[in-house]
C-alpha cells in the first residue's frame, strides 16, 4: 500500500472528510486531494505534520513493505486512532486466521454436543411422561 493510499484509509478510519483533514492540517482542500491521489509527493515535514494529526508514527505511512497489512477494526473512534490500526505482517496474518479457524472448529463441536444433550434431555423427558401415564 502506498503512502497517499494509507493516508486515505487512516483518514477514512477517523471519519475525517478530505475537507476536514486538509482544515486540521491548514492546507486547502485541493492540495490534501492532491496529496490522497497520489498526484504529488509529499515532503517530509508535511508528511510529519500529517502523521501527527493523525496519531501515527511516520514510519507507518512511509513503510514499503508490502507484506504489511492494515486491519481496521468497526469501532473506530476519532478520539485514539491506536485502536483503530493494527499493523499485522502476512505471517501474522496467516497466524490469526488459523486461530479463528480452530476456535470456529470448537465452538462447532461444543455446540453438536449440546445439541446431544438437548436430544438426550427430551428423551429422558419422554420416558418420565410415559411412566407416569
């Protein structure tokens, strides 16, 4: 993901408006547009001053490195944009998706057992009545 790609989604995280960005930053709407889309490069002291509004290390928005992944979570607030961003390499990725697949497996499993149980408590119920009859 590059630069002005990142800052679109981080923006977006914050439920910032392009406008609203460009007001916290003192640039004109054109020019942090411009900036989002890619069509001009990004000096480093306005790319420190983006970083700050936003709440992230520049490190993050200049990072390369394609195997890094961002992950929004639904809860973003505009308050701390910490909550908001996890950075996670494929691996780790790969790592947290096979979690969720085994805990997806076991809550499977726990749920058929319980199914069993329920079936296994009718049919006690069924003989309780049949014996009072």
């Amino acid at each position: 993901m590059q630069t002005h790609e990142k800052l679109r989604v981080m923006r977006q995280c914050r439920n910032w408006t392009q406008e609203e960005m460009a007001e916290k930053l003192g640039w004109t709407l054109n020019s942090y547009a411009k900036v989002e889309r890619g069509e001009i490069d990004i000096k480093l002291d306005k790319l420190k001053k983006i970083a700050n509004v936003i709440g992230v290390d520049m490190q993050e928005l200049i990072d390369s490195n394609e195997k890094t992944v961002f992950n929004f979570a639904e809860n973003c607030n505009q308050s701390n944009l910490s909550h908001c961003t996890i950075l996670l390499t494929e691996t780790q990725c790969a790592n947290e998706l096979e979690k969720a697949h085994l805990l997806l497996e076991e809550r499977h499993k726990e749920i058929e057992y319980l199914k069993q149980q329920v079936t296994q408590l009718q049919e006690i119920i069924l003989l309780m009545k049949k014996g009072r009859g």
